[in-house]
C-alpha cells in the first residue's frame, strides 16, 4: 500500500530501466558530503538519503558517516542498489530499504542529513518536508540537489536533446490520462519550499560543478535513460525514433569517437533545522 500523499505514476515511472540509468547517470560527486558535513558541523552519525534511487547518490557516505540508510520507494531501483551493495566488501555502514518520503522508517530526531539526489521534485514537497523535519536533530542539515540538463556539450546537440525531451513530453499527453500521468514539481521552487515551510532556521542555494568523462555511448545512454523516453518506450510508441537518430548523429559527430571531460553543474537548495 503507498502510503497518501504518494504517487504511484511517479513512482512506477522508473520500473525496468534500472540497468541503464545506473550505467548512465552521473554519481553524486564527494563534495556533497563534505559541504553538507560542514554545514552540520561534526562528522554524521546517521545519513538518509531518500529516493536513493540505484545508490548513485548513497555510496558517496562510505566512510563518510557512521551509518547510512537509502531509501527508495521504487522496487527496480531499490533492487539494484542492494545488488551493488551486495558486490562491496567495505560498505557495511549501508544499508537500502524500500519506504517513502512521507512516511520514513526512520525514529523522530534520529537523523544527522537528509539528501535527495535528483528526487526532491518527485515527491510532494509539504508532506515530505514535515517527514524530513521530524527525523531530523536540531540542527540537522536538509539538502535537495540536481545537476543541470543537458550536460554541457554544445549548442545544437543541446538543443537537440531538449527536442527530444519536449517531443516525449507531448507524446505522453496524447497517450496517457492526465490522471495517470507522472507529476514533477518545479526544481526552481525547492528554496522557496524550504523557507515556506517554516521548518528550518537557515536555507540557502549552493551551485557547484563537477567534471566527468564522458564518450558519445555514455552522454546518449543518459539522454535514453530520462523517464519521459523510457516511458514513451514502454508504451510501445516509435514516434521518437526519427528524433533519437537525429541526436544520436549529432553527438557521435561531436566526440569523434574520443572520451571528453564533460561539466556537470549541479544546484543544491539546502535547510538547516
């Protein structure tokens, strides 16, 4: 049973492509834990990182934090994360479960940093910042982060790639119900959220870059791994495949068949309790 306040289109849009999008996507880089553990003041006791996803966004606590708790409300995802953590031989302070943002298996007041990596704006923000607030110490530091898409590569495969994702937007209008449709709420709001809850002393937005290397298969396999082209995918829809060739032209011709270094940017919008 999802527990109210939860949505099942949200939460069903990231089945069956687990594989992809923890090949593809980018790992949350290590100086999240280092300014949210400044922020905090001490070394963390207890991490939460919420719609966790594969882990991509968790292992970075490694050492990091005496104990770290993924949590993730979509089977697949929650799968591959204890996949991978089951390979590690030196992860024994992680641990994944299935839960949600609003109702966490967590104690009140029992959690040193709350993360959510790319997933804030999946959940129901007042809810899942009242959530937040009560496993949270006083003191207690709250972070939403996401980096910036696309990766900055050049201007007309970038704007290709914003194309494709407006075309899978408007595909999925005309094929599912307004009602069955999964439902984002606008990043750019997150501060504002954060304030207008009431529920943390400080809140501020923090934005940091980060660099990877990056071939075409890769920067192509995360433009494929968005849930709006999957989604379209599964519905057995090819009316993106003229639009995917034309991008997948476009950045094999750019790389050239080397591996780049490519900037990510990313924005944190970040609460303290």
């Amino acid at each position: 049973m999802i527990p109210a306040g939860n949505s099942k289109p949200n939460i069903d849009r990231f089945l069956g492509f687990q594989e992809d999008y923890d090949r593809y996507r980018p790992e949350a880089p290590q100086i999240v834990s280092e300014l949210l553990t400044t922020y905090l003041g001490h070394r963390p006791a207890l991490v939460a990182d919420i719609g966790c996803g594969t882990g991509l966004s968790t292992f970075i606590w490694n050492h990091a934090a005496d104990a770290v708790h993924g949590i993730e409300p979509n089977p697949d995802m929650l799968g591959k994360a204890q996949q991978k953590l089951a390979e590690m031989s030196d992860a024994a302070a992680i641990s994944f479960a299935q839960g949600y943002s609003n109702q966490l298996p967590l104690a009140t007041g029992s959690v040193d940093i709350v993360t959510c990596s790319q997933s804030f704006h999946w959940m129901e923000p007042v809810s899942t910042l009242q959530e937040i607030s009560r496993v949270l110490r006083d003191g207690g530091v709250f972070a939403a982060y996401d980096c910036d898409w696309p990766l900055a590569l050049q201007a007309n495969v970038e704007i290709l790639y914003n194309n494709l994702i407006d075309k899978a937007n408007e595909i999925l209008d005309t094929l599912v119900p307004a009602s069955e449709r999964a439902h984002k709420w606008d990043k750019d709001s997150h501060l504002d959220r954060i304030k207008d809850s009431g529920l943390f002393s400080f809140a501020r937005e923090i934005v940091f870059h980060h660099t990877e290397t990056c071939d075409a298969a890769r920067y192509i396999g995360l433009a494929l791994s968005q849930g709006a082209i999957q989604t379209v995918w599964k519905l057995g829809s090819k009316d993106l495949d003229g639009s995917i060739t034309e991008f997948q032209t476009a950045v094999e011709q750019h790389f050239q068949g080397k591996t780049l270094d490519v900037l990510i940017s990313y924005r944190m919008r970040l609460g303290v309790k």
